[in-house]
C-alpha cells in the first residue's frame, strides 16, 4: 500500500469533484487513483454551506445544489467516500495547532481537519487551501495541492 492509498480529503479539495472549478481535472484524476477517500463529518457541513453560497450567489440552481448534495451523500452511502467522525478531543488538538504553528494563519476549521488527519493517522491530505496546504506539510504530512 503506497502513501497516497488513503488520503484526506478537505472540503475545497472534494468540491472540484463536484463543481466544475480550476483543479477539477487533476483532482478527478487523482480522486480515482487512490483506493481510501476519507473525509470528516466537517467536510459534509462545509460542502453544504459552500453549495448554499454558491446558490445564492446564483453560481448554481437550487436544483443543481439539491442535486450535488444528494450525490454527495449517496457517496458516503456507497463507501466511495469513507466519513470520519469529528471527535471532542479534536478541538483541543486543532487548539494546540493554531499554537504550535503561529507562523501559518490557520483558520478553525482547516485545523480541524488537520487534527482529524492527524487524529485518525492519515498521512495525506489534499487540498486546495494553500494555508492549510502550508501547515499540513510542516506537520509531515504529505500534501496533493488542487
């Protein structure tokens, strides 16, 4: 099993795969080479807000949103995406992040994502927040960067 067979999936990274946005192609690719997409229960409530911005925006339909939501969520029914809790002890260590590396303007929830990989030892990440991108590899993570 190589390094990239499971690797977590952040929200800016997963909505190329259901957006037509700059990334989308190399991410699809690389979305269907690597055997464990894992993903956290933050991911689904981002994803939902993201469509809803994009629908108020009139970037997409309500029935488009409806849609893509939904496919999402039959993804995580088939196991094409494997979810991941969000545990409370997450939030102490996405606090010990923002500590521990004041140098990256990490935002709160792109260091809960970092704790849930680190948290369930995903050893890589991809994404297409540079910040997020930034920190994840100076913790050792290895980084696919959308």
């Amino acid at each position: 099993m190589s390094a990239d067979d499971r690797c977590y999936l952040d929200t800016s990274a997963l909505a190329k795969w259901y957006l037509n946005e700059p990334g989308s192609e190399a991410f699809v690719s690389y979305l269907q080479e690597i055997d464990v997409a894992i993903v956290s229960r933050l991911v689904a409530a981002e994803l939902r807000s993201l469509l809803a911005r994009r629908r108020r925006m009139g970037e997409i339909s309500q029935e488009l949103e409806s849609v893509i939501f939904a496919t999402f969520q039959d993804d995580i029914a088939t196991a094409s995406l494997q979810l991941y809790p969000i545990v409370e002890s997450l939030f102490d260590e996405a606090i010990n992040l923002i500590t521990r590396y004041p140098e990256h303007p990490l935002r709160t929830l792109d260091a809960l994502h970092l704790a849930a990989a680190r948290h369930h030892e995903i050893p890589v990440i991809a994404t297409a927040d540079t910040v997020l991108a930034d920190t994840a590899e100076t913790m050792g993570l290895t980084v696919r960067r959308f």
